[in-house]
C-alpha cells in the first residue's frame, strides 16, 4: 500500500505564477515548475530569514524534508537564472491548514486537508470509518492548526 500523502502548509499563494526572461528574437524559453511548497520554503528561509527547524514546523513537516524541499526550490530558481528559463509556479501537495474533523456518529476523529472540508457544508464529505455525512470541525481551530485558515468561521489569513 502507498504512503499516504503529507501535505505541506503553505501560508502564501502568490498572485504572479510566471517568470519570462527577456529575450530579444527568441519566442519561447524551456520552463522550470516551481511547486507552491518550494516557493513557501523560499518564502520563509530567504525572506523572512526564519531557522530551518522554524521554517519546518511553520509548513508542519520534518527538518530533513524541508531541507531537500528548499534544496530542490534553490536548484530550480538558480538553473532558470542561469540558463534563461521561465518559472511557473504551481501544483505540489500543499494545503492551506490542516484541521481536526469529528464523526458525531461513530465518535471518530481524524485530520484533514482544509480545501476538503468545504464539501462538509455542501454535504458531500463523509466518515472514512462509518460512511456518515454527519461530520464536524473537530474544534482544533482554537489551537495549533486553525489559526489561518478556519473553514468553520470563514478566516483564511495567518
């Protein structure tokens, strides 16, 4: 069976997602993808300077693991620089927060995605254990992951 998928928390969606180098006479350039967590961890470790154990705990991953992501950002920003390619930035396994959700039937707790649960109010999300639509918020969003971006009251900022 696969891994499951550890999806990194990302507090910035940039509003430019393209980087074209000038070039006189040329009409189009090899294009290197940036995935939106390698930006975040450039965001936070270049930027705003923060430790790398700082940086990892803020995207709610290992030391290791946001090590080799902003090993592989840097490679990507320095190639595109130095061989005149375009930068598009977009895709990866990012969420926006990660919440705390409770089955009111089955008593089951679990951790999920942000971007999914607004199909809680559409009442398409359902309990893995038991299959019911009967689900809430599991009222972490007082505490460690639902500062920035609670579904339940509508804040989506830091």
């Amino acid at each position: 069976m696969a891994r499951p998928i550890k999806w990194r928390k990302i507090e910035n969606i940039p509003e430019i997602v393209r980087f074209v180098p000038s070039h006189e006479g040329l009409k189009e350039t090899p294009e290197t993808r940036l995935k939106l967590e390698e930006l975040e961890a450039i965001r936070l470790k270049d930027l705003e300077g923060l430790e790398q154990y700082e940086c990892a705990d803020r995207m709610r991953v290992s030391r290791p693991t946001f090590q080799r992501i902003l090993l592989s950002a840097r490679e990507k920003i320095a190639d595109s620089l130095v061989n005149g390619k375009t930068i598009h930035i977009g895709g990866g396994n990012y969420t926006r927060n990660i919440c705390s959700v409770t089955c009111l039937d089955c008593g089951e707790e679990w951790m999920e995605r942000f971007e999914k649960l607004n199909a809680i109010e559409d009442g398409r999300y359902t309990c893995p254990e038991c299959g019911s639509k009967n689900v809430v918020c599991g009222y972490s969003c007082q505490g460690r992951f639902g500062r920035g971006n609670c579904w339940r009251h509508g804040r989506f900022n830091r």
